[in-house]
C-alpha cells in the first residue's frame, strides 16, 4: 500500500469518527432536546463535608439558576416542601452560557429532612424550570416518602389572578394583602382532600418563601374546584413581586403583583424632620431666656429697649381741652403803673410810652 493510498483511508476513518460523534447522541443530550433541562453529577454519592461538580444542559441562555441539595425529593415528585427541605445555607447560584449550560462546584450538605435527596436545580428569573439529579448523601438518614394522595393529580385549568385591595392603613406601611384565586382539577383516578399548597413570594432575583396553605375541601376524580388562597408581603414592602403557587413540589403558576409605595411612611418622616427641629429651637430659646442674668430696671438681659417706631405712634387728639394759663396776681390799686398821682384811685390816665426818646415835661404851676 502506498503512502497516498494510506493517507487516504486514515483521512476517511477521522471523517467517520467526526459523524459519528454528532449523529449519535449522548444520554444527556438526548434527553434535553426530547424534553427540556437535564442535570448531570459527577458523582452520585457524596459526604458532608465533600463536594459534587453539577453540569446542566438544555437551559435557556443567560439565565440565573439556583443549585441546592434537598432531602424528601425524587426526580420523580420533585421536592416535597419546597426549598425548607433544602440546605440552602450550602447553596450557589450559576448563570448558564449562551448555549443554555453550565458547570459549578457544589459542596455537599445534609438537608434538614431525611434522604431521598436530590440536586435541585431551578431558574430564580423568568419561566420556571428546574430539573433534578439523585444523590446519596453518606451518613444521612432515610425516610419513605408520603403518600401521593390516594393517586389523585391537581391541575390548574385557569389563570391565576390576584383580587381585592388594601386597605388605608398600607398607606403607612401595614402589610399589603391579596387573595390568590384559581381553578383546579382533579385529573387522577384517585380522590384529593384537603390539600395543602405553598405560596411564595419573591421580590427582583431573590427565592420566594414560602408558606403553607390548606384547602379544605374533596376533589373526585374529573371533579374540579375554584381555590382561594390569602397572600401578604411584609410591613413596608413595595416594588414589583412574583407570586407564585406550588403542589407537591411543584410550580403551578406564578402571577406578577406590583405593590405601590407607602407615601404616608415618607410624609411621616418628613413632618418628624420639620417638627422635631423646630421644638428643640423652642425649648433651647426657653432656656436661654430663664437663665440670662437680670437687668437692674427688672427686665432680663443687658441689651437695650428698641423704642417704639415712630411710624406705630398713635397722633395725639386735636380736640383736646388746652390747659388754663398760669393765675396772675393784681397789683394794689397804689402800686399800677398806669394810675396818675392826685387821680381817684383806680381811674386810668391816658396811655403813654416810657420810652426815654420822649420824656415828659412837667408843668409849671402859676401863682396862687
């Protein structure tokens, strides 16, 4: 055989290979494309204190997950109670890549639930999805699984819808409440009573918490059933939240609720920050006043009196009597300038100037 004739066929083994590895499918990749997420472990049991590598395939892109290890759980049912049978403390958080993967390192924990456990894997954003892998969890006990409800399956044959208000006092920050109203049925042979759902609500990119809540009630089977469930956020809370609904361990539905801001909390501040200022400004010029030394005339403090404006001064009356002049005395009759010598007593003479430009000339008196 000769060299090109050999090179030939080693080029046309590698070309074999190369098809062979994209027409057949790996498990993995198989499952995703035939149905949604697929989690895959690096290992299928682990102890406390260890550590799993988890890779996912089959995600949407750029999407946020949540990875935990939860107890009570199969791939099966899911988790039954939700993320309280989850060491959540032990939890990491991975955005999947462009492609819909992603890889993380997750350290292995005892959940507070016995075992069967799982690796949970959900978005915490967007359109639920999750998908689960089994682990074995050394040294953590194991327990049966509940009954699945006699056989019986609930399904959610409406939307979701949130109704009725708040009342005045969320106005001042009291917690915001709804009720969550749906439809189910009862799409099992067997019959459901009393069943128990979980509400949750998240707020931005953190998990919901959730919280129990019973119907009392009997679904046969076909049967069907309106469903309503309370549903309140914290004191004060306000932006957009995500409720959502959960059935043996699994998400039903979600429904967006957008929370108005308490205005009557920041009015409050306000008023405080205007009121408080200004009785400490009250109380401090109250004290000032009673502690400055007194001014000799009575009055505190050693500034002087502003006298009154002149333009505040009432005009005094114009009808006002005027005061009688001051009593003169009467000269004696003997005594009044204007009386002449040998004149009867009180008889005026004719008036005349005392000018000393004009003397008066006596008169000679003639012979007798």
């Amino acid at each position: 055989m000769t060299g090109k004739a050999r090179a030939l066929r080693l080029s046309a083994v590698a070309v074999a290979v190369v098809l062979a590895l994209f027409v057949v499918p790996f498990p993995g990749r198989a499952a995703a494309a035939a149905g949604g997420p697929v989690v895959t472990l690096s290992a299928s049991q682990g102890g406390a204190g260890g550590a799993v590598t988890v890779e996912g395939s089959g995600w949407r892109s750029h999407t946020l997950l949540m990875v935990l290890v939860c107890g009570r759980a199969t791939p099966s049912r899911g988790v039954i109670g939700g993320t309280n049978s989850c060491a959540n403390g032990d939890g990491r958080a991975v955005t999947t890549d462009a492609r819909g993967r992603f890889s993380r390192r997750l350290p292995v924990a005892e959940p507070p639930v016995p075992c069967p456990c799982v690796v949970h894997v959900a978005t915490v954003t967007g359109a639920g999805a999750q998908a689960d892998a089994v682990l074995r969890v050394a040294g953590h006990p194991v327990a049966p699984l509940p009954a699945d409800q006699s056989g019986g399956r609930l399904a959610i044959l409406s939307d979701t819808r949130l109704t009725g208000s708040s009342g005045p006092l969320t106005w001042f920050g009291a917690p915001p409440s709804r009720t969550l109203v749906f439809t189910v049925g009862n799409t099992g042979p067997g019959v459901i009573k009393d069943p128990v759902f979980q509400v949750g609500s998240a707020h931005g990119v953190f998990a919901p918490q959730w919280d129990d809540r019973q119907w009392h009630g009997t679904l046969a089977p076909g049967g069907r059933a309106e469903v309503s469930l309370p549903v309140e956020l914290s004191a004060g809370a306000h932006g957009d939240y995500t409720v959502s609904l959960k059935y043996d361990g699994k998400v039903l539905a979600e429904q967006p609720w957008g929370v108005g801001r308490p205005w009557g909390v920041t009015l409050f501040w306000i008023l405080l920050c205007l009121v408080v200022p200004a009785a400490l400004f009250r109380i401090g010029m109250a004290v000032v006043d009673r502690v400055r030394p007194r001014r000799p005339g009575g009055s505190r403090g050693g500034g002087r009196r502003l006298s009154r404006p002149a333009a505040l001064r009432l005009p005094l009356s114009r009808s006002r009597t005027p005061a009688p002049p001051p009593p003169t005395h009467a000269a004696l009759p003997w005594f009044t300038p204007d009386s002449v010598p040998g004149d009867p007593a009180g008889r005026l003479s004719a008036p005349h100037t005392d000018s000393p430009s004009s003397p008066t000339t006596p008169t000679p008196k003639g012979p007798t």
